[in-house]
C-alpha cells in the first residue's frame, strides 16, 4: 500500500472516532486539505483494495482489513509522536508533523524498539 492509501486509512479512523462512526467522502476532503474529487478516487481504489465499503448514503466503512491496517498506522503514529517528544522535547505539532513522515516508512522491528523504549522510559516518570 502506498503512503497515500495509509493517510488516507488513518483519516478514516480519526474521523470515525471524532464523529461516532459515520464518515463521508467530504469529511475526509475537509480533514486532509485534499480536493472531493482526488478523496472520490482514494476512496475507490480502496474498496477495491477491500478496505472499505459504502454504506447507506454513501457512508465509509473500514472493513476489518481496513481497519486493522488503520489501527496500525495510527498506533505508529501516536507512538512515534510520543517518542520524538520525549527525546527532543519538541511541541506536539511538530512532533506529529515528523512522526506523519516517518510512520509510512519505518521496519516493524524498530517500532517495537521504540516501544519497548517509550514503555520503559514513561514509567520511570
């Protein structure tokens, strides 16, 4: 899947969450800054990809493939974010900003590292 597809996954499921499970092509447009018709795209390819379904007007459903993959994007995201907070001290906007970059990219063996780290390292505090 491309970095894209995962954006487009954990916007899915942030939204989901913000607005009690109902979420529409538009949300999704507002949410990241895209246009309805780039969103109206992503949103096909990932049906096709089986990630998502329509529901009743229009509504998008992660599948459990969907959502299974959105919950591991997302959990990287807020664990890198929370990494590179507490090693650099940064703003947590700046931090999510990097741990949006790096998320996409990053070996599976190094996110259990990190959280393995973080785990340690939060309840020293």
């Amino acid at each position: 899947m491309y970095e894209s597809g995962e954006d487009y996954l954990e916007a899915i499921l942030v939204l989901q969450k913000k607005h009690d499970g109902t979420v529409f092509s538009v949300d999704i447009a507002n949410h990241l800054g895209f246009s309805k018709p780039s969103v109206s795209r992503a949103m096909g390819i990932l049906e096709r990809d089986g990630y998502i379904e329509f529901g009743l007007h229009n509504k998008i459903i992660l599948t459990e493939k969907g959502l299974e993959k959105a919950t591991d994007i997302y959990s990287r995201h807020q664990l890198l974010t929370k990494f590179l907070m507490m090693i650099t001290g940064v703003p947590e906007d700046q931090a999510e900003e990097n741990a949006c970059r790096v998320e996409h990219d990053i070996d599976a063996d190094i996110v259990e590292g990190i959280r393995k780290w973080v785990e340690k390292n939060s309840k020293k505090k």
